[in-house]
C-alpha cells in the first residue's frame, strides 16, 4: 500500500480518514483536545484549496451567465451557465427555472 498525502485524497477518502481518527480506540487517542481537532482540519481544509478563482455571475432573462474577471484564468473556462474545470463541467441552474443547456 502506497503512502499517500492529505492532498491526493479526494473528499469521501478525506471523510473515511477523519471518521476513522476520530473513532480510533488506540491507547493516547484522547490526548487531542476536540477544539484543536476541529482548528487544524479547517487549516488542513483551507490549504487544499490552493487557488480562488472569482467569477461573476448575472441572471439574462432565464439563465445565470457567468464571466471571469478581465485577466481571466487559463485553468477555468465559462460559458453562459457552465464552468468547465479541468476535465470537469458544472453546470449552474436557477431553481425553478427549466433545463439550460
């Protein structure tokens, strides 16, 4: 089994981690106050996301259209109501609205 860090598991592996720790019954495992528990997954939590990337968005007539800021960011590409990242698409929709491609 290979050694992996907290940054190349993806959430339901870092869930199954955390879930895991805190379940433990090993001898020494109350020695983490809960407070500093909690204090260092949010530090853990915000160094996983390396990046922010700001995108504004407006409602035009139906649809949520979303645009990137002047400079724009090579890794992220908008198209009216989709944000495509990576090999990853999401699509943004109003509830309520009907299907938007």
């Amino acid at each position: 089994m290979s050694e992996r860090t907290l940054e190349e598991l993806n959430g339901g592996e870092f869930e199954k981690l955390v879930e895991a720790f805190i379940e433990r019954d090993a001898p020494g495992s109350a020695d983490l106050p809960m407070d500093m528990f909690f204090e260092l997954w949010a530090q853990i939590e915000e160094e996983r996301a390396r990046e922010t990337i700001e995108l504004e968005g407006e409602v035009v007539g139906d649809q949520l259209v979303f645009s990137l800021p002047e400079e724009g960011v090579s890794s992220v590409v908008v198209q009216d109501n989709q944000i495509f990242l990576g090999d990853q698409r999401i699509v943004v929709r109003l509830k309520g609205k009907s299907k938007v491609a």
